[in-house]
C-alpha cells in the first residue's frame, strides 16, 4: 500500500510541479484559442487545428498530449462559438476532456475591441491499475480506488485589442475542483489547480506590402500557492499567404523552434522543436515536439445578386442582399465624385479648342492680347471621401492619402482572388476593409502624392482594360 500511495503523490506532484496541470501547447501564437476562450471567433473566420506534442520521454513513457479545436464568429463577428477536445497521458494518468465555448466582442472605440469567453465542460480522469506495480495485488486501498471519475470544469478569459497591441489573461480550471479516486474521498485525490495565464504580443509590420508580420510575445503562468511563476518569450515572424517561423524561451525549461507552412492561405501545417536546457534536462531524455495541422474555412457570401456596373469606377461582385443597398449607396456617392471630374475635364477640353481657335484665326504678323485668350484652368483637387474608415487585415488603421482602388468584395473570398489577379502586374497590391461597412476593399497603390495617384490610375485602366478609381481619403 505504501508503494502505492508514493506512486499516486507522485503522479499528482506531477500535474503541479513546474510543468503545471496546463500542458504547454508551442502554436498558441497560431491558435490563441487553445489557452484564451475570448479568442473564440477572433479572425472572424471558422477554423479548426489539431495538435499532438510529446515530453519527457524519460519518465516511463512520458507525456503525450492531443488537442482539436474548432471555433468561429456569428452575429455579424460580434460573438464567437467554439468546441475543444483533449486528450492526456501521463504515466499511470490519462484524462480525457471536452468544453463548448462562448465569447462576446464589445466595441470600445474603432481602433479598440474588448472580448470575454468562457468554456464549460467535462473531464474523464483515469488511472491504469494495470500498469500499477505493487508487491500485494489485492491490497485493500487498491481494490477500492475507482478506475475513473468525472469532474466538471470551466475556463474564463479576457482579451483586449489597440490597434496591433492584444493583451490576454485566462484562468484555466478556474473552479479548482477535486479529482477523487478513493471512494473514501480520504487520500486518493489529486486538485485541479486554479492557473493564471497572461500574455501580450504586438505586431510590427514590415515591408510596403505590410505583409510580412514581426511579432514578439510574452506568456507567463501563475498557480497561486503552487508552482513557480513560468514565462516564455518568443520572436515569431509570418507571412499570411507562406507561413511562419519562431523562436521561444521557455524559463527553466527549454528553447523552442517553430516553422509553418500556409497552403492557399487555409491549410495549416506546423512544427516544433524543443531542446531542454532547464532543471528538466537531466531527467528528460528523447524527443520534445508538437505537430500542427489546421484548416480555416472563409467566410463567404449568402445570398448573390446581379453584377453591378457603374461607368469609370468599379464592378461589384457577389454580394449579400443585406449590404447590397449600403454598397450601392457607397458606390452612387464614388459615381458623384467621378462625375464631378469628367465635367472639369470636359471643360477643360472646351476651353482648350476655343484656345487653339483663336490661335488660329490670329494673323501671323499680331499678337492676341494675353486678357483675350481664355485661361485654363487646372482640375480641381480631389475632395476628401466621406463614410470610410479603413482598417488594414491585422484591424490597424491605414494612414490618410490618395488610394488607388481597383475593386471592392462583400466576400474575402472573392476578394483574395481578384486581389491573386492584380498582384500578377501589381505585387505590391493588399486589402484593406472598410469597417463601416466591412467589406474589402483592393488597392493597387497607395501614396500621397495626389498626381501620381492620378497617373497610376490612368495607367492601370489603359493597361488593362478594367475599371477603377481613386479615393482621397481621410480618417473621420
């Protein structure tokens, strides 16, 4: 009995020695998800990952943990859905559980957002007797101990957004209930540890393009009266249509390394790698790694209508019934805007044949008086749009200037591949989203230099035969 009881206080000091009750998952900067339940419905899109890591190989089989999420927004991105299912083993242990999750968006201003989750669900916690080694098998502690009980469990958290700034704290097992194998409820019990999580991470945009994603984050965990305060530091650098690579620091533990893949922007393929180097390295032998794969499934349109064409400015595609009366109100007011250059330009014109008429009829020995001959007058510069607030895909806001605009989607999906169409001539073109009315708008240059805008503009209907135009924009 005695050997068996010090093997169940070491099982339990495993779950809250420095490892933590919380298993470490090294692609939370892929799916914050799997650590924070305000997360769910985040990117606004459906996606769903799968991930299975392996540690300490050294301590009698280790620990192999399984993980598969799903999550995604509804109520137009204002509230997000997800499930997850997890799977544990750890020596004798093995704890199969499983949580429904839902999170709510609050708008604090248009360049911040505060989110709160909360998952609820269960736990199966088993022992394997079998794997039990004891002098006396029929021991009577060990004929009483249940093979498995259940527990309810929940986890809460916070997210808040500024910009490129995310700070996240989420309390796993925030309950604290007890996971009881005697039926005595004497001994044979382990707690689940109340944890604290936070973490902070920012984005820095490099390139023109701002496609190209530095990201340094910080993640801490807390048991309070447990363990020591654990934190990891990671330097993560993505791309959105190739992948990712990473660097992590994990205090008294290891440095991890991690690299991804992003096929057509929805199937997700990742790897990591862990060098132990901490007060783990000399009980922990074999191979520390954790596989990703996840697919995200984008959002696409409801309800189609008819192709909109308005003269000199855009061609509208597959929209929604429910925005198609903002787009064509967005699109009427472009039109208006248009107008008001096409007359400048005709009368510019006129001006200009009077002109070369009296040059003309001018005989050759005199000269017109300068005040007889009309004078041309240049095109008015662009007015300043109204209604807009662009935001860049990271929820950044984009700086004010001249925006060359060749189309504008309801649907993410058709706007990447009319955005995969003009990157063939004009790589450095990007989305950006109108957040007053969330759709995606394709901008094929940037500047602030208004007549250069003019003359890419110019440029790009001669080259290619298509409709655009050209906003002066301004933040509200």
């Amino acid at each position: 009995m005695n050997k068996l009881l010090l093997i169940l206080a070491f099982a339990a000091g495993t779950f809250i020695s420095r490892a933590q009750q919380i298993p470490f998952y090294n692609h939370n900067i892929i799916n914050p998800f799997v650590y924070n339940p305000a997360m769910a419905g985040f990117s606004g899109d459906v996606n769903t990952y799968f991930v299975r890591n392996q540690r300490y190989s050294g301590f009698n089989g280790g620990s192999i943990n399984n993980y598969l999420t799903v999550e995604g927004a509804f109520m137009q991105k204002k509230a997000g859905i997800g499930l997850s299912v997890m799977h544990q083993k750890q020596g004798i242990q093995q704890q199969l559980g499983a949580g429904v999750t839902y999170a709510y968006n609050i708008r604090l201003t248009e360049n911040q957002d505060l989110r709160f989750g909360v998952t609820a669900g269960m736990l199966d916690n088993r022992i394997d007797a079998a794997a039990i080694d004891v002098s006396q098998l029929n021991d009577p502690y060990l004929m009483q101990l249940r093979p498995n009980t259940t527990s309810f469990d929940m986890n809460a958290g916070l997210a808040y957004r500024w910009n490129d700034l995310r700070i996240g704290v989420s309390v796993p097992q925030i309950i604290g209930n007890k996971v009881t194998y005697d039926k005595e409820h004497s001994r044979g019990y382990y707690q689940l540890a109340r944890h604290i999580m936070g973490s902070a991470e920012y984005n820095f945009h490099l390139l023109e393009s701002k496609q190209l994603i530095l990201k340094p984050q910080a993640l801490v965990r807390y048991i309070p009266g447990g363990a020591p305060v654990q934190y990891d530091l990671t330097a993560h650098l993505e791309h959105p249509r190739f992948g990712w690579i990473s660097a992590t620091y994990k205090s008294d533990y290891a440095v991890q390394f991690n690299a991804g893949i992003h096929i057509r922007q929805q199937l997700h393929v990742g790897f990591s790698y862990e060098y132990v180097t901490g007060s783990m390295k000399s009980y922990s032998s074999g191979v520390n790694h954790e596989l990703l794969l996840g697919y995200t499934f984008k959002e696409r349109s409801k309800e189609v209508i008819r192709t909109v064409e308005v003269h000199d400015t855009i061609r509208i595609e597959t929209v929604d019934r429910s925005e198609a009366d903002e787009l064509l109100r967005r699109n009427k007011e472009l039109e208006e805007l248009l107008r008001q250059n096409m007359a400048e330009k005709q009368q510019l014109e006129r001006e200009k044949q009077v002109s070369d008429s009296l040059k003309q009829l001018q005989p050759a020995d005199t000269k017109t008086p300068e005040s007889t001959i009309p004078k041309v007058v240049p095109p008015s510069q662009l007015e300043y749009a109204k209604g807009y607030h662009f935001i860049e895909l990271d929820n950044s806001t984009s700086p004010d200037g001249i925006y060359v605009i060749s189309g504008v989607f309801a649907s993410r999906a058709n706007a990447d591949l009319s955005l995969a169409k003009n990157q063939v001539n004009y790589p450095g073109a990007y989305l950006v989203i109108n957040q007053k009315n969330n759709f995606f708008y394709i901008v094929i240059m940037y500047t602030t230099d208004e007549p250069a805008g003019r003359a890419e503009h110019k440029k790009y209907i001669r080259d290619t035969g298509r409709k655009a135009w050209i906003l002066k924009y301004k933040r509200d």
